[in-house]
C-alpha cells in the first residue's frame, strides 16, 4: 500500500476513535467511575495514534522528507513534530486521571472533558495539516524509490491480521454510538466493525 494512503487510512480510524471520546467524556460528568474506560481510550491513542502512526510519521515519513530538503527545525515537519509533543502531553494528564487511586470529582470529570475537548480539537486540526499541506508535499518533494522504501518498511512494520489495537478501536468507537443512542455497547459493536 501507498506509505501515505496508509497514514490517511491511519487518520480515519483516529478520528472515529476521537468521536467515540468526546460523546464518552461528556457522559462522565454525569457519574459514575470512568477510569477504566478513559484508560482504554489512553492506551489507544499512546498505542495506535502515537507509537503506531506517529512513530511512522517521525521515524519514517519525517526523515525521509528531511533526506530531500525540507527543513526539520522549521515549517510543516517542525510544526507536526511540536504537536505531536502537545498531544503527548494532554494524554499524559489524562493517564493521570485515568489511573488515580480516588474516585473522580466533579472538577476531574471538568478537567477530563475539558483535557479531551484540547486533545481532540488539536489532533483534528494536526491531521487536516498533514492530509491537506504535508502529505501532499511530501508526494512532490520525495521520489519514486524513497516512496517504495517508505511502502516496504510500513509494511514491515504492519500490524497482525487480529490486530488488538483495531479491536480496541471497535470497542471505543461502539461505547461513543452507544452512549449517543443510549444502547449496550455489544448492540452497537456491529455498527462500528470495520
């Protein structure tokens, strides 16, 4: 498969994932204890959105377009690398939250909505960059066999046919349409199967 196709294809999972977050987070502030389920949703974005996708972008994408001029302190690459490092540390508070030894308070059930509301809105935007600006630059500046080396190693590095993280994702994604319709998660799982 085409390295950035790929890491598009990559996206559409997040944000789906990042969807099923928000509705969940806002259902927090109504009770109950959430720290299991926000650590599912920590342990996906750390797991798939960061060292799986974002470790390809910095390990992979980033140093090959660095190889052939673009500029690693500054523009589009700086950029996503500064933004990869906000998010890390959003989620880092949200770990936080999602291991404490005490039962969430209101003002942890705010501050876990309002930490999900920045990460969401940040990586939103951070993915539109990249699909919209770097990844197009990324198509013009490299060449052909630099692009078949990025297709080889992101195949290398692909995950097993019963990848966990895709089943995690599944789960989250069907607990954020069942908090919406008010439904069992297992009901909804049908409909959030890739």
């Amino acid at each position: 498969m085409d390295p950035i196709d790929l890491l598009m294809s990559e996206h559409r999972v997040i944000e789906r994932v990042l969807d099923a977050f928000l509705v969940v987070a806002d259902d927090w502030r109504r009770g109950g204890d959430g720290r299991p389920t926000l650590a599912r949703f920590v342990r996906f974005i750390r797991e798939y959105a960061d060292l799986r996708h974002h470790g390809k972008e910095e390990d992979l994408l980033f140093e090959a377009m660095i190889e052939h001029g673009v500029p690693r302190e500054y523009g589009p690459i700086a950029c996503m690398l500064g933004e990869h490092e906000a998010g890390r540390a959003l989620v880092a508070q949200l770990g936080r939250r999602a291991t404490q030894a005490t039962a969430w308070t209101d003002d942890d059930r705010d501050d876990n909505l309002r930490d999900a509301m920045d990460f969401t809105a940040l990586l939103r935007n951070h993915i539109a960059k990249e699909d919209q600006m770097l990844y197009p630059l990324a198509r013009r500046t490299l060449p052909a066999a630099t692009v078949e080396a990025l297709a080889i190693a992101c195949a290398e590095q692909a995950p097993p046919a019963d990848d966990p993280l895709m089943a995690l994702a599944t789960e989250l994604i069907a607990l954020g349409q069942a908090t919406v319709h008010g439904v069992d998660p297992a009901a909804a799982t049908a409909a959030a199967a890739w």
